[in-house]
C-alpha cells in the first residue's frame, strides 16, 4: 500500500543545458503532482520544476496532514543538501493549500505536539523553512471544502436516499436560483453535518475494544455545492451545471469523490471542520516569506473567494494576488492560460531572487 511505503517520490525537471538554483516544488496531499502541468513550464523559464507525490498519493482514506508534512521535509532536506538548490519555492496547488502554509508555519515555530485523530509531535521533527509560497488554483483547506461540499439532506449516513426536502440543493422547489434564506439555512445544515459525523467519529475511537486502533466509514454526498447550479451566488467565469467529475447531481454520489472513504482518525485529523489543522486561513498570518496567490475566474473547485479570503488572511507586506481570467481548476485546454500562470509565477520568484 502506497502509503506505507518508506519512501517519498518526486520528479525533477530542469531546461536542457539549464543550471538553475531555485526548486519550485508543487504539493499536494493525494494527487500525483510527477507530471503537473506546470512542471515543464517553469523549467522553460529558467526555473527547476518539482512535483512531489506523498505517501498517501491516490488514497486519502487514512491520511493523516502532519505526516505529508514530514513528507514535504524530506524532500526541501533533498533538495537543498542533496540536489544543491539554494531556493525551494513551495506551490501548494488546490488541496495543497491545506498543508503548504501550515508547513511553513511549523518550520518556522513548531508548535503542534498532539494532532487530531493522533500524528506526529512535529516539535520534534526537523521540518526545514521554504523561501517563499505559492497558493496556485487552491482552496483555503480540505475540512472548508468538504464542508461547503456536503449535503445537508441527508438524513441518515447509512442511507444517502433518505433526504430533507427542505434543504436539498438538488429539489427543485428550492431552486436554483436559490433564495437567501436557503442559503443560510443550507450552509448552517452544512457545519451542522460535519460536526455530526465529527462526533460519531470520537464515539468510534472512544469506543473500540482493546486492540482495534481505527475505524473506517464511507461519507455520502459530497458534492452538493449550491454555486455549482446558481450563477448569482459568488459570481465568476465558472461554468454552471459541471463539476470536476461530470454533472454536479451524480458527482455527489460517485463511488470515488472528495471524502467519499475515510477513517474516525482520519476524518478528525483532516474533514471535520472543529478539529482539522490543515487550514490556510489558521497558518497564513503565521508566515514570514512572500506568498503569491494565483487564482482562476472560471474555477469551478478553488473559487475566487478562496483566494481572496488567503490574500486577506496573509500580512499585507507578503501578500501578492494575481488573477487570470477565464482559467479553469486544471487549466483543461487552455494552454495559454497556464502560460500566463506558469509566466508570473516565474517573473514574482525571479523579482524575489
């Protein structure tokens, strides 16, 4: 199992003929970032390209966010002493916000000694500082996400059919377009949701018998986003109807989705929205390097208000925001929209050398 591998991968591309010093490594806690879009891009613009994969690469379902931390340590330790850059640049791209902050923070004045749902005490880890941060097409953090995600209709985690009308985003009495009122009884029922299964998860671990150290349970529903069918609310570029995993009604219920498996460990440590540590907006007003936030209009999983709420969140003299216009999460066919990313990426680090 990938996850209890002792051994963390990464790829490393550099321009032919190319001796550059600074690594920009893009992070994530689950995705395999070994062939990330923006790879090749930055080492064409003088610049090494660096995608880490962690021991939880394509499988969330036990990640604990303080081990992809010692993950993420390895490879700055790697890069600086073994491979000779005298920079790393980390990008934490759409999940990564939720540990790349939280990293820098922790490398900078360790402090966390007991993680939710059990981890490591990373004051005692050696976690070595990166130069500056990148928040690319990121959200603020995965217990956010997947409680702006949730479906508060249902009624019974065991039965995902069993449904309150009254807050059920996909009946269509209730719109779209949604009235104000819906959206704050729904979003209310959202954390409330979270907080349930927040609490049936402490009683698992409270309750198992000697021996049993964990619990696993799947999630349903968790892609009952309301923006994803009304344009009002939050307006952008994004496309109205679509999710990153076809249309919105059947990626709320698809075997493989955000959360959709987990364990009672698992779940504290990063979904539930009380506990979980991995938050950008906690770790940003801890920082002290430059941090660039790019964002795209016509995201349809890293809204502009993600981006917003970390350039707020970040101190004023660190912060930069770049917009690009019309850019979709993966930049899916379009090329120069990811040029134009990868090209201020480069220009801010390069400004910063």
């Amino acid at each position: 199992m990938a996850r209890l591998a002792a051994t963390v991968w990464a790829s490393e591309v550099t321009a032919e003929g190319q001796d550059p010093d600074t690594a920009v490594m893009v992070v994530h806690p689950t995705s395999n970032m070994l062939g990330h879009y923006a790879l090749g891009p930055l080492a064409e613009r003088g610049l090494a390209g660096v995608g880490l994969t962690t021991r939880y690469v394509g499988n969330d379902s036990s990640l604990i966010t303080e081990n992809v931390l010692l993950d993420i340590a390895s490879m700055v330790r790697h890069l600086r002493e073994d491979r000779g850059y005298r920079r790393v640049v980390l990008v934490g791209n759409s999940g990564g916000a939720s540990v790349v902050p939280y990293y820098q923070a922790q490398a900078t004045n360790a402090t966390v000694t007991d993680p939710p749902g059990g981890g490591p005490n990373l004051t005692e880890h050696d976690l070595p500082p990166a130069d500056a941060v990148v928040m690319l097409m990121a959200h603020s953090g995965r217990a956010r996400l997947v409680t702006e995600w949730l479906d508060p209709a249902i009624i019974d985690e065991t039965t995902p059919f069993l449904r309150d009308p009254a807050i059920d985003m996909y009946d269509e009495r209730n719109g779209p377009p949604y009235s104000a009122d819906f959206i704050e009884r729904y979003r209310a029922a959202q954390v409330a949701r979270n907080r349930r299964i927040t609490a049936w998860a402490e009683q698992l671990l409270r309750a198992a018998p000697q021996g049993v150290d964990d619990y696993p349970f799947v999630v349903h529903g968790t892609y009952a986003d309301p923006r994803s069918l009304d344009a009002a609310l939050e307006p952008s570029d994004r496309e109205i109807g679509v999710s990153l995993w076809g249309p919105p009604r059947a990626a709320n219920l698809l075997p493989a989705a955000i959360a959709r498996y987990t364990t009672a460990r698992s779940w504290l440590n990063q979904w539930s929205i009380d506990h979980a540590q991995g938050d950008s907006l906690r770790w940003l007003p801890h920082l002290e390097v430059p941090v660039l936030i790019v964002y795209g209009t016509g995201d349809t999983a890293a809204h502009p208000q993600h981006a917003l709420d970390m350039y707020e969140a970040t101190p004023d003299e660190l912060a930069t925001l770049v917009t690009i216009k019309g850019a979709g999460h993966y930049f899916q066919g379009q090329p120069e929209l990811r040029d134009e990313a990868c090209d201020r990426i480069a220009e801010w680090i390069n400004a910063r050398s």
